[in-house]
C-alpha cells in the first residue's frame, strides 16, 4: 500500500479515507478493467476486490525483487 501512497497503520478514518482517495483517483482505470477480470461465475469483480487484488499484486511484485 505504501508504494501506491496509501498510508496504514490501523484501521482508522485516516487508513478509510486514504484509500477512498486511492479509489477516486484511480476509478476510471480500475472501472475500464473491471469488465475483463471476470471470477468464475463469469461476475465481474466489485471496485473493491480490485483494489485488493491491485495492492495484493504489487506487493507480491516487490517481494520477488
């Protein structure tokens, strides 16, 4: 998260808010993707599992560096 600008520590307003902020500035790609990355049920993925899945990537890519 921390590479991406979203500060954690906690989950507290600061942590909500900041990745609100992630999720506005970033919409408009990860709504043009949404309809390509399709779970098994041929559903696509709610913004947020995105999101997860975005942070969950990144951070598998720099611990592989």
């Amino acid at each position: 998260m921390k590479e991406s600008g979203v500060s954690y520590g906690s989950l507290n307003e600061r942590f909500v808010r900041s990745i609100l902020r992630f999720c506005v500035d970033n919409r408009a790609k990860l709504t043009e993707l949404q309809p390509d990355i399709i779970d098994l049920d041929d559903l696509p993925y709610p913004l947020m599992k995105l999101v997860d899945m975005h942070f969950w990537q990144v951070g598998h890519d720099l611990k592989s560096r």
